[in-house]
C-alpha cells in the first residue's frame, strides 16, 4: 500500500468518526437535552452551538463522500485491479488457473455462472 493510500484511507476514517460523531450528537443527545432547555438557556445555546454543530457534520459528510469516491477511483480505475464484482483482484472475469470458463467466445460468460 503506498502512501497516497494509507493517507486516504485515514483521512476518509477521521473524517467517517466526525460525521458519525455529529449525526449521533444530533440524533441521541440533543434531541433528549434540548426540551429540557428554558426559553432563557435555548436563547443563548442554540445561536451559539448548532451553526458550529452543523458545519462540522456538513464538511464531515461531504470530506467523507469525497475521499471515498477518491479511494475508489484510485482502489478500482487506476490500478486497473478489476472490477468489483470479480472479488478478486486482477481477476478480469477469467478463472484463477487461467483457463476458459465455460460459455462464450473469450471465456467470460460462464465464469459468473459456477
């Protein structure tokens, strides 16, 4: 694994534990505090903390999605590893020993078939 990867892959994992982080926030732990808020309190908290909460569940998504797609491409399209349906790389749809498979003109066909 080179570099490039290992710093994608853990890019993609902080950024994953920053968004998981705020949906859990968002979903068990504000939902239950807020109506227990006075009107005072929810007047001076929620200016205050939901704009920075929800910035940081935006990028955390977005940085997610981002270097996901990112790790694909570099993963299935540019090392031309095969695809993932084969489930095995460099695989190509042709049988392991590298004999034809049974059914089509280039061995292909038959493969997915046993």
């Amino acid at each position: 694994m080179d570099y490039a990867e290992l710093l994608f892959r853990w890019a993609h994992v902080v950024a994953g534990v920053i968004w998981i982080g705020h949906l859990y926030f968002f979903n068990f732990v504000n939902a239950n505090f807020a109506p227990t808020m006075d009107a005072e309190t929810k007047k001076k908290v929620v200016p205050q903390l939901m704009p920075r909460a929800l910035y940081m569940f935006r990028w955390g998504a977005a940085w997610t999605w981002g270097l996901g797609l990112m790790l694909l491409f570099m993963l299935y399209y540019n090392r031309r590893a095969g695809n993932m349906l084969d489930g095995v790389y460099g695989n190509h749809g042709r049988r392991p020993e590298g004999g034809k498979a049974t059914g089509g003109v280039d061995g292909r066909a038959g493969h997915r078939l046993h």
